[in-house]
C-alpha cells in the first residue's frame, strides 16, 4: 500500500486487521493462494473487487472453521 491510501478507504484498515488475524493463523503463501480460488461464495478476491467486504469476512471465517486448510488441486 502507499502511504496515504488508507485516508480515503475506511475499510481498508478491518480489512487488513482480518487478514492479520489470518495470516498469523495460515500463513502469508496460504492466504495468497486461496484469496484468488474458488470457494463456497466464489473467489474471494472478486468479493473484494465487487466491495461486498461482508461476503469476504463471509469466507475469511468459512476458510476459519475449515482450519485454513485448502482443498482440492490449484
């Protein structure tokens, strides 16, 4: 992120506070590899490109309970 970017995105900082929480669980190759998989809702980095940041928290928490654990090849 450039600096500066988070003033006119008030999302951006719990959105990047759940990933946190997510990488320190996962792992930073993990987190990179399913934000771009098919899931349950979809690719989460289409929920997050369509702003739908509730769907994205949605499979942040669905990849949560599954123990940050990826399934199936790709």
């Amino acid at each position: 992120m450039v600096a500066g970017d988070l003033d006119d995105k008030p999302e951006l900082p719990i959105l990047r506070a759940l990933l946190a929480e997510a990488e320190e669980r996962a792992g930073a190759p993990v987190l990179r590899r399913w934000v771009r998989r098919e899931g349950p809702a979809g690719r989460p980095i289409d929920l997050l490109l369509a702003r739908d940041f509730a769907g994205f928290e949605d499979a942040l928490a669905t990849l949560a309970e599954r123990g940050f654990l990826l399934r199936g090849g790709g």
